[in-house]
C-alpha cells in the first residue's frame, strides 16, 4: 500500500565525505519537525522558497550550522511541503540528523519516494518521472539530451496527442452506439482512417528509436579481437588516447580482457582489449584468455577484427577473419575488418592489395595513430547513423517499448476492423485497448478522460 500522508525523510546527497551534505523531508509535518531541532528562526513563520541559516540541536548540544530551504507545498517537487537542510558533509553529522528527524516524527524514505509524491501528487507523469532516474544516471551527452527531452515532457506530449485524438474519436463513435436506432454516422471514418495511419506511424517511429535509444542508454560494446601481435592494445590505447594496456613486440602479451569507456559524438562504447587468438597454444592462461576473448565477442554488440597488414596477404587475412561472426542481421552484431600496420605497408599498397577481398576494410597505422578519427567515425556511425542528431523523442525505456508494441498491435486491431466493417462497439473496446495501452505508459487513468472528454466538447443534453 503507498502511503502519502505522512512525512518522510532522506540523505540527497552521495555517502562519503564532502562540502555539503544535504538531508531532504517532504510532508505535512516536514516544517514543524524540523522546527523542534532547528534554532535560530520559527521555520513555521517563513515564507516559501526561502533560505535560513541556523543550528541543528539534539536538546542543549549542537549537531551542526546548517542552511535550512523551505518549500511550501503545492509549489515543489513533490507537490508537499519540503525542507531541505544542507549540513557540512559529514557522515556522521548526517546521521545524527536523520536519527533527530526519526525521533521527531518523519519516516526512512523509500528509494524514489520523493519522486513517486511528486507523480502521485500530479506534478510528473511516469515518464517524466522516469526521466528524473535516467537524467540522474546519464553518462553521456545523447543520454542527457534524452533524459532531460522526457523531463521536459517531450514524450508526454507526443502520447498526450496521440490519446486525444483517439478519445475525440471514441466518443464520436460511442455515441453513434446511443444513437443507434437512427443509424447516424457522428465519426468520419476517412477521417479516421487517416488518424489510424497517422497514429500508425508515430508510434511505429518510437519503437524505431528505441534501437538507438537503448544504445545512447546503456552504451555500445565493442570488442577489439585478432591473433596476437596485431596490435590491439596499441590500438585501445590509440582509440582512448593514454597508454591503458600493455603493448610489447611479445605476442601473448594481454592475458586478461580490458574494459575502458569512450565517448565518441556523445556516444558511449566500452571498448574490450582482449587475448590475442591463436590456434597452437599450450600455455594454460594463454587459453584461459582465448576463452574470455571469445566470450568477450559473443557479447559485443560490435567486433573489430584486427590484421596485421605485414603479416598477412588477402588470403589469409580472409581465412582468420572467417572465423569469426560476420554482421548478422540476426543476433544484430556488427563487424568491422581492420588492417595495422600501415606505416609499414604504405596507404595504396594495402588499399590495392586488399581491395579484392573487401572494399570496406579500414586500414590503420595504430602505433602512428593513423586513421584512427575514421575508425572513431565509423563506430558512431554503425550506431547512429545519421539519426543521433534527430530532434524529438528517442524511446530509451524498455518499459514504454513494450507499451507501445499494445498501442501498435491495437492500431492494427482498429485498421482490421474498419477495413471488414465491424460494429461500432467492437472498435471501441480496440481504441479502448490502445489508449489504455497509451495511459500505462504516462500512468493516466483512461476511462474519466473520455467521459470528461464527451461532456465537456459535446454538450449534448440528453
Ligand atoms: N609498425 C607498427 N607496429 C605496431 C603497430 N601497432 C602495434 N605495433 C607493434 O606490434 C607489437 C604488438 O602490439 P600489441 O598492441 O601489444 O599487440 P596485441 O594485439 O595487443 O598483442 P597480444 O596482446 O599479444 O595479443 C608491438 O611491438 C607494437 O609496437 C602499428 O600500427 N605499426
Ligand atoms: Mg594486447
């Protein structure tokens, strides 16, 4: 059972040591609490969204100077009245703190309770209280600029017109059901056909985004793999710009996988050095190696297959690189063939040396950082293509992605409908289905809209 009507009380700020520690209490008791351990002014008579300096005591002792915030409800985040104390940034002193709330009256915060007042209070929907969550855990520009298009509303806004004009419809056709007899026709159904196909493709291009969306959310991997010596802990250590693996003419070198994050255009790969692969090995961590080299690439969502231009000729540049995953449209990964050493070779000696095997091979000189911005280019734009500079919204919830595979497979529910000419009220119970589908996402009630909707546009005093 949720429970909003008492006051509760949470740390905001991260553990550990630091400038300011600030402890947070949303409520109807949230003022007069922290005016029993709070000297200084009488909180109860300040104004909203005003700052007091003063002590916290626990009777005659103080705790700490502090900075006290007040909000008085319905104007902030929760909808409640609101304190915030910012305390010197002490573990310790925090905890006191908190225990004198406890004992003055307030409640342990559950772990996005602020958030969820603030939606049950109205001042959010759920993606946009979502968004609070994605915003805080952003890494990366386009994760950002996502979080904060859903805090502004941004998806909301595309669902809150996609549900209105559905509704509009709805009750147009619920009211050819009253009128039955007298077999009127209020809903235009071209009309509606064509709002269907609008609907119909909105929704199909957030469920497209969200490909893109789960990648700006949780990162691209990309796993670097070859035979040993190829170079590709220079080549990590090229791509992230510092010296991170350890590079020696040695093949066998990197034993372990290496994970490091970089961020290209705003993108975030995790980038994984692995174990060089060779066929004949008997050293037993050698293997051991190999087998997380392997794994590493089953999981990637990218492999860069890396050859050593002075080692190999077309053939056997072919013959390694066939045995591993070429892009497969099916498990999605995607394969990039990568020649090193360039330096070496010289540019057009490799390109037409290499060119009848594939035209796509990108040829590299890691230890010059040579064409290292095109390979960087070439990652982004195996992810991205050109849509990661696309304005509006890009789905990065698997939550409203499968939501809104309801509000496709009901879209088509309607379409197949109209087209075999089905009653009335059996389309109704499929746009019923789809808005319902659509209010999960925002966590609206459904049915009060429409009849608020008929009442309050219609009018038609029967
Ligand atoms: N000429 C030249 N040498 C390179 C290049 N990249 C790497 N090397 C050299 O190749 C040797 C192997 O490099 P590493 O980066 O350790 O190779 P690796 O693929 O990580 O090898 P393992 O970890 O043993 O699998 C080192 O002596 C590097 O200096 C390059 O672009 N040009
Ligand atoms: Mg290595």
């Amino acid at each position: 059972m949720i429970n909003i009507s008492d006051t509760i009380v949470a740390i905001a700020t991260p553990p550990g040591e630091g400038a300011i520690g600030m402890i947070r209490l949303s409520g109807n008791e949230a003022i007069a609490i922290v005016n029993k351990i709070f000297s200084g002014k009488d909180l109860a008579k300040q104004q909203s969204h005003t700052l007091h300096f003063g002590k916290i005591m626990d009777g005659a002792k103080v705790i700490d100077e502090v900075v006290v915030s007040i909000y008085k409800g319905p104007k902030s985040y929760t909808g409640e009245d609101i304190i915030e104390i910012s305390c010197h940034g002490s573990d310790y002193v925090l905890k006191q703190v908190i225990n004198l709330c406890m004992e003055h009256g307030a409640r342990m915060a559950r772990p996005g309770e602020f958030t969820l007042r603030a939606f049950l209070n109205g001042k959010l929907d759920l993606t946009q209280a979502e968004a609070v969550a994605d915003l805080i855990a952003s890494q990366s520009g386009s994760a950002h600029k996502a979080a904060i298009h859903n805090l502004r509303g941004g998806f909301s806004e595309d669902l809150k017109q996609m549900r209105e004009e559905l509704i509009k419809f709805s009750a147009l056709i619920e009211l050819e059901l009253d009128f039955s007899q007298e077999d009127v026709e209020f809903a235009d159904r071209t009309q509606f056909y064509a709002l269907i196909d609008r609907l119909t493709t909105a929704t199909e291009q957030l469920i497209n985004s969200f490909k893109l969306g789960n990648v700006i959310k949780n990162g691209v991997s990309v796993a670097i793999i070859g035979r040993p010596n190829s170079g590709k802990s220079t080549l990590l250590n090229a791509l992230l710009n510092e010296e991170r693996a350890i590079v020696s003419e040695i093949a066998g070198t990197t034993r372990d996988t290496i994970e490091e994050t970089l961020n290209i255009n705003g993108i975030l790969f995790r980038l994984i050095d692995t174990a060089g692969i060779r066929e004949h090995s008997i050293d037993t961590i050698e293997l051991k190696g190999m087998e997380r080299s392997k794994e590493a690439m089953n999981k990637a969502d990218i492999v860069i297959y890396l050859f050593d231009l002075t080692e190999n000729n077309p053939v056997t540049a072919r013959n390694e690189a066939a045995q591993f995953p070429i892009p497969n449209s099916e498990n999605g990964v995607k394969y990039l063939l990568v020649g090193n050493k360039v330096d070496e070779t010289g540019m057009e000696n490799a390109k037409n040396t290499f060119a009848d095997i594939d035209n796509n091979i990108i040829f590299i000189s890691a230890k010059n950082k040579e064409n290292i911005h095109q390979l960087k280019e070439t990652l982004f734009a195996l992810v991205a293509g050109g849509e990661i500079k696309q304005e509006g919204t890009i789905i990065t919830n698997a939550r409203h992605y499968g939501a809104l595979q309801e509000v496709l497979k009901s879209l088509h529910d309607i379409k197949n409908g109209l087209d075999n000419n089905i009653s009335g009220d059996l389309i109704s119970l499929d746009i019923r289905t789809c808005l319902f589908a659509l209010g999960e996402i925002t966590g609206e009630v459904t049915t009060e809209d429409k009849l608020d909707y008929i009442f309050s546009k219609f009018c038609i005093g029967k």
